[in-house]
C-alpha cells in the first residue's frame, strides 16, 4: 500500500497576501519533511522558496520554520502520512514562501 | 525591469564562510585590510566546515612525538605520487600553529593529561588527528571564528549574497558581480583583491556528505575569470556513507568516529568480510584508506555481493551496549529514535562524494594565476594528490585561509582600490537582471537529472565509455538549461538562483568529467576499468582552462619528488 503525506505549504511574499498550496507527496518511513519540501521542488514546483544546506545532519540550522503551528527544522521533523501545514517562521521578516530573514543584524547584507 | 546595481568597495573580498573563508577575512584584516566576507548562504553555516563533524591532522606532537614532516610523508603517499610538494608543506608546517591560534580563540580542543589529545586516522602513522567532540569539530570552529569576526569591526559581513561573476579589469580580478537573494537585486563589489573559499563539489553527485550549495561554484567563477584548474578528475568518495535505514538528523559520514574508537566490521551482503579481496585485510580495525575501501565496496556490490540498497554492511554487533554507550553517549539514543539499535543490527554503507581534491591552481601565497585573484581551502587544487588523507580538509582550510588573508592584505597595501569600468560588470548585471526565456525547463529537476549523470558515469569506478555518454548527458542538461535565467530578479526567486548554480555546476561537471576521460591511467580516486594500471607516464597534473566558451584540458609534469619513499 503507498501512503501520501499531504504538504498544505503557505506561499507568497506579504503576510497578507498569501495562498496555500496543498501537494500529496508519496511517503516512506523514516523521512523528513525537508525531504518532502525537495520532492515537491524536483517533481511539481521548483519555485517553492525555502532555505536548506545541509540537508541531513541537522548542523547548518537554517532549515527552521512551522509545521502545524510549531517551530521545528524541516531536517528533522518526521514526515508522516497525514495532513500537515507548513508555514514560514511568524515572528521573523517575511521574504518569501518558506524564507524569513534568520541572520543575527551584523551578518545581514547592508 | 533590472534593479539598479548597488555598489560597494573594500580590500579584500572573500566568497564564502567556510573555515577557510573566516581565516582568510580574521587575517586580512589583522593585516590591515578592510574585508567583505560574502556568502550566499548564512555566514558560517553552510558549506562543508559546519558539517565537519571530526578531526583535524597537525602535527602538534603533544602527546606522541611528532613533526611536519612525518605528517608531510604521509600526505604525500596517500596522495599517490600526484600532491603538489609546495602546497603540502605548506598544509602541514603551517597547521600547529594554526591549532594553537585556534586554541587561543577559543576552539576546546579536546585534552587528557594536560596535552591536545590525538587520534589515529587511516593512512597516519600516529596519532595527530585533534577534535573537539567526535561529532561536533566543525560546527566548533565555526562558532569560534564567527564570534572573532563579531569583535572585528574591519570585517563585514553578508549572507544571502550570491557571486555571478568575478570581475576583471585590465587583466586583473578588481572584485565580483553578486546578487542580493533577498531582494535579487545586483551588487558590484569593487576590491583590490579577491579570495574564492567555496568549497568543494560535492553536490554534482547524488549522495554527498555535504552542503546543498556546495556546487562547485569557485571552480566555475575561476573557469570564467581566466584562472587555472588541476586534477579535476579526482573527486574523493567517503566509502561508509549512511546508506540505509533512513537516518535523520545525522551527517552521513557520521560512522567515522564510530569505526575510529570500535574498529567495526565491513560485510558484504552474505555478511563475509571483503577487504581482503582488494588486497587490504582490516582486521577489526579502521586501517583501510579511503580509495581503498571505496573501490572494495564498489567492486562486491558490481559483483552482486551487496547489501540490499547496493552498498556494504557495517555491524557493530561485537559490541556490547555498554560499549557503545561509552563511547558514542547520545548518539546511540538519536539512533534509536531513527529504529536503529547497534547491538542487533548492521547498517548499510556505501560510498558517497565527499571531498575535491582537484581544484584552482595556486602558488605557496594562494594566488591564482590571474593577478589579485586567491583561493583557500577546499577550491584550492593540489596538496592532497590522488587521494586525501582523513584530516587534512580542515587543516587546509585554516592554514590556506590564513596564508590567502596575508597575501591578501600585502596586495591591499600596494594598491589603491580599483574602479572598475561599468563594462567590466556589464554582462553579468545583464544576465542577474534578465528577463527569462519563454521555455523554463525545471532547474531543480535539472540538478537531479546532473547528479543521477554524475554518480552513474564519473563516480570513483570509470570506464571511457561511460565517462562519454556522461559528457553527451551534461551537453544535453546545458542545452535545457539554456543561456537565458529562469526565474525572475525578486526575493528569494530559487529558480533563477538554481539556474545560476547550474550554470556552474554543468561546467565543473564537464570538467570532472573530460579530465577523467583523459587520464587514461588508474590513480588513487580515479580509477578506470579499461587502465587499471598506475603508470609513471602519467605522474603528472592535468590542467584545465576555459578559452573561448571551450575546455582546454592539458598535461604537465608534476611536482612531486622521491621525498615520498
């Protein structure tokens, strides 16, 4: 039996002006939820915006954002075969999709 | 419609945040040059040194007698008869006194008795191998050179800052054209001189060990701006990468220090030892260097003795859970959270791109052949020949950064600081704020479809035929990828910046892969099937440059002398 986790992932550029897009991603034990992200960047939408290094190891810490209302790293919350929200990180400067401004001020381009 | 460029001026520009990147900024700056470190991630986080999770060799000689030159030998017979003497010595009279300097800032090196201890990595011939926690070095040292930078207001700092182009005025490097992700709007950098620190490129491959944006980008900015590449065909592959279960929040390469303090055993899929079969018996202990054990593994697998996923067992089954606890702590539960209990099971391993020994041809000063152009770290080609020895990544990284960042700054003292022309930034403003094409192919689909070319026909195991098709697949990639961005010039547009990294990543791709095709020879992590033979003949360095939107591979006679006997 193939499972699906469903990614309902907020995506614009304003606050308030945003949408959801909702992608059924085929799930295996074990993943993570940036392991969606990129499934869905690969297979369905490369514009989906959101920021990743390391991939894995949960070393870069860039990966932080919400899913279903908590902060986690996308690395290392477990995907899982249900619905799940996925929103940018509410109390930071907003770019795009995914991405917020994270940089500490003095490492921030000026 | 293009932003209009924002434009900054400094000494000494360096691209990217790595160790390398840091040291050269902190010693630039101690020589008197105002610095921009530029990253296009966060500074200090991506990159490979945040993902370093282990050891670093010098040859401190606290605890065991020791000197540069036994860690000198040892470099240069792992490197097969291929290192570039200078840049070895270099790497391995510099380091002590890197690792005291770092010391100094505030890296806890870890200590017994009073002294820096050491740990024995294969291909050492004794302890030199110093950490500060088996799965935390890295992550470490970046912390402790971010907050040296924070106390240094010489230094100025911008991630989310992406480098297009280098700039070259007159002949010279006067700085780089980048874009700001968060607003993708262009930005000049004038500067007197400029250090590429990018790392490697490991993410043209499938599965790596390190960061997403670790694509090869300074070999591609080199390439462009008229610099020299060497040994681009030899791309080192860690041989026990995490393969499977599916393992989260933990770095692939993560059974290194396990097989460091346990040994462990290498089993092929009926569960025998192999090792032996490639001429090399483990014994229960980490001996085996790294090409060895790559080509060991590739060859069971080939010859349908795998494991399930196409890799080797690793088991740690001989160990008691008081053992393992001992030495691994935590670890062992963030195994267990991921279903994975040592004492019962083996896991799956097998070869994953790792590390570049190829790269940007520099002298004992770090600079390139294009005057006030400078490499460090990883991008840097030569000190480690063939075949790295575990340990040396970050030692190049601090003594390379640190050498870049005085030469760096003797440059910034000589000259007034360069204004460049509005030509000389012209085209790459124009391509950051282009208009995209009608058809945009997917570029994250097309940085798959590179990495499933790449690990399918430039891996360790080569043959000239499969290195052929790989060239036909990466000339199809770059006609889909196209010569107009995709995407648009706004915040956090990835697909124009996924085009851009595929704009590097398909020429360092082609790179790898047509010198590899060329070296018709097999030698430390080049190995090819149809000339399984090390001949003298070819104890040389294959050059790469770009001339006219054309490769140019060629030969030239090595370096490296019978101080390696």
């Amino acid at each position: 039996m193939s499972s699906i986790a469903k990614l309902k992932v907020w995506r614009g550029t304003a606050r308030d002006a945003g949408r959801w897009d909702t992608f059924e991603v085929p799930f295996e034990p074990g993943q993570s939820v940036l392991d969606g992200l990129r499934w869905i960047r690969i297979h369905c939408d490369p514009s989906l915006a959101m920021r990743f290094s390391c991939i894995n190891a949960n070393a870069c810490k860039e990966c932080m954002l919400q899913v279903d209302g908590e902060t986690v790293y996308a690395c290392t919350a477990r995907l899982e075969p249900r619905h799940m929200t996925v929103t940018p990180l509410p109390n930071k400067k907003l770019f795009r999709d995914l991405v917020t401004e994270i940089a500490p001020p003095s490492e921030r381009f000026k | 419609m293009t932003p209009e460029p924002i434009t900054i001026a400094t000494d000494v520009l360096v691209i990217g945040s790595g160790a390398a990147g840091m040291y050269a900024a902190i010693e630039a700056a101690r020589g008197g040059a105002q610095v921009l470190l530029a990253d296009r991630s966060l500074i200090g986080r991506g990159g490979a040194t945040v993902m370093a999770q282990m050891t670093v060799a010098a040859a401190l000689g606290e605890e065991t007698p020791d000197s540069p030159q036994h860690h000198y030998d040892d470099t240069i017979a792992a490197g097969r008869g291929l290192c570039d003497e200078k840049l070895s010595q270099l790497l391995c009279e510099d380091a002590p006194d890197c690792i005291r300097e770092l010391e100094h800032w505030g890296v806890g090196w870890a200590r017994k008795d009073g002294h820096i201890t050491a740990t024995t990595a294969p291909g050492h011939d004794r302890p030199r191998c110093v950490y500060v926690d088996f799965i935390n070095t890295g992550p470490a040292v970046s912390k402790t050179m971010r907050t040296v930078m924070a106390r240094n207001a010489a230094i100025r700092k911008s991630g989310d800052l992406c480098v297009v182009d280098l700039m070259i005025s007159g002949g010279e490097c006067a700085g780089a054209v980048a874009y700001h992700l968060g607003s993708g709007a262009p930005v000049i950098i004038a500067a007197k001189a400029t250090v590429l620190a990018t790392g490697g490129l490991t993410r043209l491959y499938r599965r790596n060990s390190a960061s997403a944006n670790m694509g090869g980008d300074g070999y591609a900015l080199a390439l462009r701006a008229g610099a020299t590449l060497i040994d681009m065909e030899f791309v080192q592959f860690f041989p026990i990468g995490h393969l499977a279960p599916r393992l989260i929040g933990m770095d692939p390469i993560m059974w290194d220090p396990f097989r460091y303090k346990l040994g462990g055993r290498l089993l092929n899929g009926r569960m025998e030892e192999f090792t032996s079969r490639y001429g090399s018996d483990e014994d229960g202990k980490y001996v085996l260097t790294r090409d060895l054990a790559s080509y060991a593994i590739f060859k069971e697998v080939e010859a349908g003795r795998g494991s399930p996923h196409g890799g080797a067992y690793l088991s740690f089954t001989h160990c008691t859970p008081e053992a393992l606890r001992e030495a691994f702590g935590p670890v062992i539960d963030r195994l267990a959270a991921n279903s994975i209990d040592l004492t019962r099971m083996a896991v799956e391993v097998a070869p994953i791109a790792h590390y570049h020994m190829g790269g940007v041809k520099a002298d004992a000063g770090m600079a390139t052949d294009v005057p006030g152009l400078y490499a460090a770290g990883e991008v840097v080609g030569g000190a480690n020949g063939a075949n790295r020895l575990s340990g040396n990544a970050l030692t190049e990284a601090f003594v390379f950064g640190r050498r870049a960042g005085r030469s760096t700054a003797e440059r910034a003292k000589r000259m007034a600081r360069p204004s460049p022309r509005a030509q000389d930034a012209a085209a790459a403003v124009a391509l950051i704020g282009a208009e995209a094409g009608a058809v945009q192919a997917n570029a994250a689909d097309l940085v798959a479809r590179l990495q499933a070319t790449m690990a399918e026909g430039v891996g360790p195991i080569r043959t000239g035929a499969k290195l052929q098709r790989a060239l036909a697949d990466i000339a199809t990639l770059a006609a889909e990828h196209g010569e107009r961005p995709a995407g648009r010039a706004a915040p956090f547009d990835l697909e124009r910046l996924e085009w851009f990294d595929l704009r590097n990543m398909l020429v360092v791709a082609k790179s790898v892969a047509a010198a590899a095709l060329a070296r018709s020879e097999s030698r430390g992590a080049h190995q090819r099937e149809d000339f399984p033979a090390m001949l003298p003949q070819w104890k040389l360095h294959q050059s790469v440059r770009l001339a006219d939107g054309a490769l140019r591979i060629a030969g030239a006679p090595a370096g490296v002398a019978a101080l390696a006997s």
